[in-house]
C-alpha cells in the first residue's frame, strides 16, 4: 500500500480568504498521490482558479453568484 498524503488545511479555512491558497495546495496534494496525470490535474487547477476569478470580479461588478 503506497502511503497518502491529506491536506493540511492552514487556520481560517476556507472563509478566510485564503481560498486560492487551499486550491493550489489541494493540486499539490493530487499530484502527489497520483490520483491522475500531471498535466490532467494542471488543467483543472488552472480551471478552477479561472472560475474562481471570474465569480470575484462578477461579484465586485454587483451580479452576485454564488
């Protein structure tokens, strides 16, 4: 059994503003344990950090999503 490694959520969570911080660290943590080919995984954390820009500037214009 190859050892795994979890996430170690820093204080604050995930209301605290540090949101892009877990998402990077969360991408560290699957491409650690492999869960699917590095550039799969890259993709989806530029995804992901893509949305969550998007859904932050959308809520500084006033349309609020959620």
């Amino acid at each position: 059994m190859k050892p795994v490694q979890v996430a170690a959520w820093r204080e604050g969570g995930v209301n605290s503003g540090h949101l892009p911080d877990i998402y990077r660290e969360y991408f560290k943590v699957r491409a650690r344990n492999r869960v699917a080919p590095r550039w799969i995984l890259y993709g989806i954390e530029k995804l992901i950090l893509f949305r969550y820009r998007l859904k932050k500037f959308l809520n500084w214009l006033g349309m609020n999503i959620y």
